[in-house]
C-alpha cells in the first residue's frame, strides 16, 4: 500500500517522502517495505539512492552527508561514531559483573532472604559490593571518551572537569554538596559503625536495590561531569568554538577570551562578565592557531575581571555551605535516611545550578544537538 502511494509522485517526491518518514523513526516494517522499493528501481540501488537522497537533501538544507556546513550555511552538529563492539571476553566480564549482582538479589528477594552473611568479614564486603558495584558500573559505561566522523575543525584540546578547576570551579560547585554529603556520612557509618560490628550489617533486597540504583545513577552523573564527557572536547572551527558537544559559538557571539596559561576562557555577548566556557590548549601551535583566529575576527584578549564574576562566586560558594548544613542538620534532627538526604541535596543542587545557568544566560547561547552515526543499511533497513 505504501509502496502504491510512493509510484504517485516524481522521483524527488517519492525520495523526499520516503527518507524523510524513515528519519522520523517509522517502524522497521515500513522502513523495510520503502528500501525494498528503492532498490527496486534499478540495478545499482543503494548507490543511485545515496545519490540521489543526497541531491534531495541539500536542496532542502539538510546535507547530512557533508560533515562540514550545511546548505544554509550554518554549522552542522557533531556526529557521534558508534562504540566498536566488546571483545568476547569483555562481555563476558561485564555480563558477570552485571547479572551477578542482580541474580543474587532476584534470588534473596524470592526466597525471602536478607542480604547478610554468617563470616563477619564477608558480611562487611558484601555491604562495600552492594555500594561499589554500582559505581563500578557506572565507570564503565561512561568513562570512555566519545568519538566523532572527522570534519574540518581542528581539535583544541580535551579537558576533564579538573583541568578547567582554576577557572570553572563555581560553574557546578552547588551540584558537589550532595557527593560531599554522602561520602562523608557513609565513611562516618563504615568506621563508627560498620567496621567495628560487621556481623550486625544486614540490608533487605529492596533496599539494596534502590541503593544500588541511586548510587549508579549518581555515579554516571558525577563521573560524567569529572571526567568531562560531555563537554571535554573544544574544536576550531572557520565560523567559530565548539566548546562542547552540544554548544558551538559563533565569532559574533563572543565578547572577549581571556588567558591563563594554557587556558582559555571565552565570554559570550549575552554576558560578557561571566565565562561562558573553558578549554585548556596544551599545544604551543594549536594556541597560536586559535589567536590568530581571535584576532582575524576581532575578539579581543583581556583578562579583566568583572565585579559581578565576584559576587557570583562568593554566592556559590555561600549556597555549597548552605546545602552542607541543611544536609547534616536533616540528618541529625530528623528521622530521614541518608539516602533520602542525599538525593534531597542532589535536588536542591540541581535547581540552584539551572537558576545560576539563567543568570550566565545559558539558555541563549543556543544548542547543537549531536547526530549519532546511523547503522549499517542492511541492519537499519532489514532487521526487525
């Protein structure tokens, strides 16, 4: 039926349509029946189609082959490669270290079973596993750095959230009270406690459940931002920065770039008194690379420093305390568990972090969503 409608209309209609209902995310089956259609058409399907669906999308301004700009001139989002595959032997670590875990809970949940053992000691790693394993978890799903296909902008440098620490440290300063926080109180409990009565720890399978699952979330999130996966990568390009995957500042937006050694950071029109971003350049000539390109499009180099990046700063500074105090007066005034007041705290940081992002004016600076590398043709088209 579908295939009926499509034979209606021009070639450049049929193309259009069909690859623009597969972009939208059709299911497989209709995706299926449109390539089949396509290749249909003559004997060297796939390449007249490439051809031609490229043709068709650079007349509507949406080149996806060109990993450079777009026909309406603008920058094009990064395009993220898809991970190699795991070797046998990686899988089947992680396939243990994942369904090991969740077996054992399964099995204490359904024979009724609490997590505790009759060895002291035993019994105490076990109270450690059902904390680490899940951080152990989180390491490994997003300590990897991200790749992209290659484009024509020059890579910067790459900076994790320690390097960028003289300069960005208030940037989510507030979102550190709630890791403060918790580790603090689960040392203060391992030693005072744990460590001394380890044949008293015992955990339901609920509990350690919801315990394992907030532990992995927040790890993914805390690892993520140290690491700097989301924002670790600066690149050059003719038409501006790209600070992170998602943000890209064109030479007009921006105000100023001051220096610091090997690090630069960049101010944005929006608000030229607080930074908008950081890179650190390690490269003697990659740095003079990116001031030749400040100064050819006359973005000017000062490092002075505006009163209001001040007061900004002693007002991160002043709400970190405040979520640390409220944090440790919940847990000594009240009957909340210390996991309750952690993900409380986490909270908290979040909404006082997106209030101080409106005051940088975050939100105009605009974003660049990434595009991820599509499947092989015969999995996209055929599988399902």
């Amino acid at each position: 039926m579908l295939c009926q409608f499509l034979r209606s209309g021009s070639v450049t209609y049929r193309l259009q349509c069909g690859w623009s209902l597969c972009f939208l995310g059709l299911s497989s089956r209709i995706r299926k029946e449109i390539f089949v259609f396509f290749c249909r058409r003559g004997k060297t399907g796939l390449e007249n189609i490439e051809h031609e669906v490229r043709i068709s999308l650079i007349t509507t301004g949406l080149d996806l082959y060109n990993p450079g700009i777009n026909a309406t001139g603008m920058t094009k989002p990064l395009t993220i490669k898809r991970p190699a595959t795991a070797s046998f032997p990686e899988q089947v670590v992680i396939g243990v270290l994942v369904a090991g875990p969740v077996a054992g809970l399964w099995y204490c949940q359904r024979t009724g079973q609490e997590l505790h053992l009759s060895n002291p000691w035993l019994n105490l790693a076990l109270y450690v596993a059902v904390f680490c394993v899940p951080l152990l978890w989180a390491f490994l799903m997003f300590h990897r750095r991200l790749e992209f296909e290659e484009t024509e902008e020059i890579t910067l440098g790459y900076s994790s959230a320690w390097e960028k620490w003289p300069i960005a440290w208030w940037n989510m300063f507030l979102m550190w009270a709630a890791l403060v926080f918790g580790v603090a109180v689960w040392l203060h409990d391992f030693f005072s406690r744990c460590l001394r009565h380890p044949e008293t720890i015992t955990m339901t399978p609920g509990h350690a459940l919801v315990v394992m699952v907030v532990v992995f979330c927040l790890g993914g999130f805390y690892v993520t931002m140290l690491l700097g996966r989301s924002e670790n990568e600066a690149r050059l390009s003719p038409e501006g920065l790209r600070m992170s995957i998602m943000r890209f500042h064109p030479w007009s937006n921006l105000h100023h770039v001051s220096r610091h050694g090997d690090l630069y950071a960049i101010y944005h029109q929006v608000n030229p008194a607080l930074p908008a971003g950081v890179l650190k350049v390690r490269n003697e000539e990659i740095r003079a690379l990116l001031e030749k390109a400040l100064n050819e499009h006359h973005v000017p180099l000062s490092n002075a420093v505006d009163p209001q990046l001040m007061g900004v700063k002693m007002a991160v500074a002043g709400g970190f305390v405040a979520l640390l105090v409220g944090a440790f007066w919940l847990r000594w005034h009240t009957g909340l568990s210390s996991l309750g007041i952690t993900l409380f705290t986490f909270g908290a940081g979040i909404v006082l972090t997106l209030f101080l992002e409106r005051v940088r004016g975050v939100s105009k600076y605009g974003k660049y969503k990434p595009n991820i590398e599509p499947p092989p043709v015969d999995e996209m088209f055929i599988r399902g």
